[in-house]
C-alpha cells in the first residue's frame, strides 16, 4: 500500500523503523506538504510516456507522485542508510530505478546513453548546499532535457530571475538564461519541510532552450568574461578582464570595448546577456587575428 509520505507522523515512523536520522550537511528537508508536492508535480506537467530523473529522492515522497504519472523514473540518492526505506516505499511501483550515488560525481552522458535515449525532464526537491552547481551540471552537459522543475532556495530563485542592475544579477542569472528560461511558479514557506530550514523557497521551472538566445563564437571563453566580471563586480569591465584574462593584451582592451560599442567603465553588473555576447565575440576576433 502507498503510504503517505508527506505525513510528519509517518515519516518519523518510517525514519525509527530503519534506524534513520536526518543529515543536515546532505540537505534532507524532507517534503511535508501535499500541496506543494502537487504543485512541483503540475509543473511538470507529466505524461504517460515522460522519463523522469529525479535528483535527491529521500524517502520518495516526490519519486512516488512522479511515478504514478510517467513512463519511468531514475532517482538519485547520495544517503546508502535512506535506501533501504526508499526501495520499500516505492518497489510497488514497477517503473522507478533506484541509483544509490552522488549526483554531482555521476556520468551523465552515459545515464542518459542507457537510461533516457528518447530524451527527459528533471524534477527534484534540490540539497540546498548544492543547488546552484547541480542545475549547471545538468545544463551544461547539454543533455537532452526539455524541462527541469526544481525546489530552491528562494535566494537562488531570485538570482536566477535577476535583470543587470538588481543586487542579485549575477553569473547564475546570465548562464542559467543562455540555456533555459526560467519562471518562479511558487514561493514555498519554510514551513513545508521537515526539518525546517532556515530560509523560504520556491518552485522553480527552467525550460530548456533548442538554441541560446544569443549567438557566441567560443562558449568557454563567454562563460570566462561572465564569470570574472561578477567576480570582480566592484572593478570596471576593463580592470575585471584584464584581472581575468591575461591572454588579452592591454593594449588591445580599449580597441575590443569600442567594437563591441560597450564603455569600459561600466560594471560587469549592467550589462544583459546580449552586451556579455557581444562583448565576448570581439574579445574573441582580437585573440584570433593576434595568432
Ligand atoms: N525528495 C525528498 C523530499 O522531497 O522529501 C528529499 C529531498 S531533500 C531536500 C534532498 C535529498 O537529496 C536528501 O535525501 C539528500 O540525502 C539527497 N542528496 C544530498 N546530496 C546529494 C547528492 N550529491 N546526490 C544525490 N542526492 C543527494
């Protein structure tokens, strides 16, 4: 029978059961609320032929609801001691692969090769201590991933909404919107969680670009000119890239901002996806022609 694991009085039935604690340093806050378990699970908006990896599936109350709606479901989980009471809760189920392992040290690209070939969506109520270099990986690999729903920190929700000029604008902003569009679907209180964190969140839904918005001549090199610019956020552009990328000859600084049409006393913080690419291409163009 499906227990409900949204229950506080069954999950510490559960967690005594198996000899369980909950492991702060591994991010389990554990879902508690039926409402925004339906949210996370809407968003997804799931069909019977969907394949679905799931990162961090605890004692899988979020695994359970995914399984009923898709074709089939990978869940991902770092704590060997939850196994056991995870493959019990979900084993009727008949289309969840359990995955004992670290999400952030797996090969993707093989997964995907075996298990997802048709391509998926990714869906996870996230380890807060390392939400922000979980979402990179996933999109960065490039995988084949129509659309990733995620509870965050709302901090991170917001510096992956963030414009040029907002105090939260940053490099997460820029990367996460080169490959996806983000949207903040709910804010979820801290309440919603056992145990409770101590900071609110919110349901983020990324939709995965076919194409960049913006057109980049060397992506490494992009992602290098955004990274040092927030890095050295409180520097001009000129002075952060000249920190950043030493192979730009001093010389040659004030030629690339001119052709990009971007003064070089502005910070990296106020410039938009489109300014970064730009800015990048001409950097690009003088690196080549200096060969
Ligand atoms: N999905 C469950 C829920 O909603 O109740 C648990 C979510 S809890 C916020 C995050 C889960 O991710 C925990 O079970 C934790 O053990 C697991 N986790 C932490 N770090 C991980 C990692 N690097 N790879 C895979 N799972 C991880």
């Amino acid at each position: 029978m499906t227990k409900k694991l949204t229950s506080p009085h069954v999950i510490k039935q559960i967690m005594d059961e198996h000899n369980l604690r909950f492991i702060k340093s591994l991010g389990q806050n554990f879902l508690i609320d039926e409402n925004t378990l339906n949210k996370i699970i809407n968003e997804a908006n799931l069909v019977k032929t969907d394949r679905v990896l799931e990162i961090g599936a605890g004692l899988g109350t979020v695994t359970l609801q995914i399984a009923k709606k898709a074709a089939k479901i990978v869940a991902v989980e770092i704590d060997r001691h939850l196994i056991p009471a995870l493959k019990s809760n979900v084993s009727h189920c008949g289309n969840v692969k359990i995955i004992h392992s670290d999400i952030l040290k797996m090969d993707l690209k093989n997964l995907v090769k075996e298990e997802f070939p048709e391509g998926f969506k990714v869906v996870a109520n996230l380890p807060y201590y390392i939400t922000t270099p979980v979402i990179m990986k996933l999109l960065e690999e490039k995988l084949d991933i129509s659309l990733m729903v995620y509870l965050v920190q709302k901090e991170v929700a917001d510096r992956i909404m963030a414009f040029p000029g907002n105090k939260n604008y940053g490099a997460l902003s820029v990367a996460v919107n080169y490959y996806a569009k983000p949207e903040i679907v709910s804010l979820v209180p801290k309440t919603v969680f056992m145990p409770r964190p101590k900071v609110d969140s919110a349901i983020v839904k990324l939709k995965v670009r076919e194409t960049p918005p913006v057109s980049v001549i060397d992506e490494t090199l992009f992602f290098k000119v955004v990274k040092f610019s927030f890095i050295y956020r409180r520097k001009t552009l000129r002075n952060a890239l000249l920190r950043g990328l030493p192979e730009l000859e001093r010389e040659k600084v004030s030629e690339v901002f001119k052709n990009a049409d971007i003064d070089e006393n502005r910070r990296g913080e106020t410039l938009n996806i489109e300014e970064f690419a730009k800015l990048c291409n001409c950097i690009k163009t003088c690196l080549t022609n200096k060969l």
